[in-house]
C-alpha cells in the first residue's frame, strides 16, 4: 500500500509527477516562446521554469501564499545579487518599461522567488503585465474565480495568460474521484481509498475553465491535452505504455491527464460618433416631357 501523497511539491518527486513535469515544461517553452512584450510573472510551481524560453525583459517567479504551507528550499527566496526577500514587508517588482535587466535565472541556476503574495490580490497596477502564467495554480486556490479575475486586471490589452491543470476527465482524474468515492464510503481495503493525485484542490475541467474565461473577455487561442498513461505509480509500468501518449493525441484526444490553455485578453475599441446631422435631401429632377409620334 502507498502513503496518501499530502502535496503537490511531493508528488512532483514521483514517477509520473516527473513525466507530467516534462510533458509540461515542453508546452510552456512552446508558448511562450514567441510571446513579447515587457514585464511577464510566473505565479506558482517553481519545480517548472515557465519563463525560460521567453525573452521579456522583466520576468518574475511569484509564490501565492497558500504554498507557503509545505516547507520550501530557503534558496528559492533569493533575489539578485543573493539579496533575501523580506517577506514581513513585500514590495512589488518594477513594472516599467525600459531596458532593465531580467531577474529571470539563467540556464542552469535555481528559480528565485521575487515575492510572496495572495494570487487574489496581486501587487501590480492595471494593465501592467503582458503575461502571467498559471501552472496548476487555479487548483490550489481557495477562489480559483476570483484569481482569474485579478489576473485580467493586471493584464495589458491583448496580454496572454497561460493555464495548466488537472482533467478530471480522465485516466488519472477517474481514479482520483474512486479514491475519494471509497474513502467516502469507508472501503480502505485494497487500496482503493489511496489517492493517485495531490489531495490540496479542487480540479477544474478545461470547459468550464473556457466559461470563465469568456465571462472575463479572453478568448482561447489554443488548447491541448497530454500525458494518456494510465494512473500507474513506477516509471517502468509508465515506460511500457509510453504508446499511449502517441495514439492519444489521434483516437481520444480530450481525455489527457493534463490540458493546458492559452488566452489573450480582448478588449472592445470605442468608435467615436460623429454628430447626428440630417441628412440632405435629394432634389427630385424635373421630369422629362415625351413628345408624341404622328
């Protein structure tokens, strides 16, 4: 029997929480790649480096406070120059935009986090960001709604935001709901009260990710969905159904263990109306008489 993983960060250090990582860390430096503008913020999850292939200028690591309940490496919490941040008095980045140089690590170099704030309420001006992205923390926290909303806030017009997420809809997402229907129930034996994904959260499925998103004037320019292993727990079972991740794409495509989502924010111009003058009216032309044949 397997101990109930409590944490995200710990089940990251399993064998398919390192095979999501990497499928992850791929689509992340694919969409971002390509994404301009000036300040950019990863907000959660410094097992991925979001940012790497992004070439902002200004690029930030954030942590929402609900992560600060698991024990971090004291080395995230270095800005530059090893400088510590001070959590007691947190004063948000720059968001200027000149030529500054990026807090981003290079290559190589451990993730520092710039500072610790509630997602919900985030230290930036309106339209400050030109991208945020959001790798699993819709799921960790308390009002996922209300995070969205804070991010369109602090989006520029046409700023993209970047999601990932669990789908429930799916091999993984099915014996999760199991595990909690049987601890519900109170059948431990066998196993089938053990859960397979991180207990913190509550998952959100692609669609209705899609309505809220709507609801907040972004449109979905793309969306996939990864890893169709099955819900095993070593790397060698994972190993021996790596064709599944080549045949899901193709026979049962929304069905991936993960989605992930890319919006841009739109915001509707205003036309300036000219006065309501009359119009003129046409002169009639004066008709034409007809001569009669004899």
């Amino acid at each position: 029997m397997y101990p109930p993983i409590i944490s995200l960060t710990d089940w990251f250090q399993t064998a398919p929480g390192r095979y999501l990582l990497d499928w992850e860390q791929r689509q992340f430096d694919l969409a971002v790649s390509d994404l301009f503008g000036y300040n950019a913020l990863q907000l959660g999850l410094p097992e991925l480096r979001t940012l790497d292939a992004n070439r902002m200028p200004h690029r930030w690591l954030a942590l929402p406070e609900e992560m600060l309940v698991a024990p971090l490496d004291e080395r995230l919490f270095t800005g530059e120059g090893g400088r510590t941040v001070d959590l007691d008095a947190p004063q948000s980045p720059s968001v200027d935009r000149g030529d500054r140089v990026s807090t981003w690590p290079a290559p190589g170099e451990s993730p520092r986090v710039a500072l610790v704030t509630n997602a919900a309420a985030l230290p930036f001006p309106p339209a400050s960001l030109d991208l945020v992205v959001l790798p699993h923390t819709l799921e960790l926290s308390a009002d996922p709604h209300h995070v969205l909303r804070e991010v369109e806030r602090v989006l520029v017009p046409e700023g993209r935001v970047v999601i990932s997420g669990f789908n429930p809809t799916s091999l993984w997402g099915l014996r999760q709901g199991r595990a909690r229907l049987a601890g519900r129930l109170g059948l431990h034996g066998l196993g089938l009260s053990s859960l397979y994904l991180p207990e913190a959260g509550e998952f959100i499925g692609p669609r209705r990710l899609r309505d809220w998103l709507r609801l907040l004037s972004f449109e979905v320019e793309s969306e996939r969905f990864g890893c169709y292993r099955p819900a095993v727990r070593t790397e060698k079972w994972l190993n021996h159904s790596a064709w599944m991740d080549r045949a899901g794409p193709r026979w049962w495509p929304i069905f991936g263990a993960v989605y992930f989502q890319v919006a841009v924010k739109r915001v509707r111009g205003v036309r300036l109306l000219g006065p309501a003058w009359k119009p003129r009216r046409a002169v009639a032309a004066a008709p034409v008489s007809v001569a009669n044949r004899h």
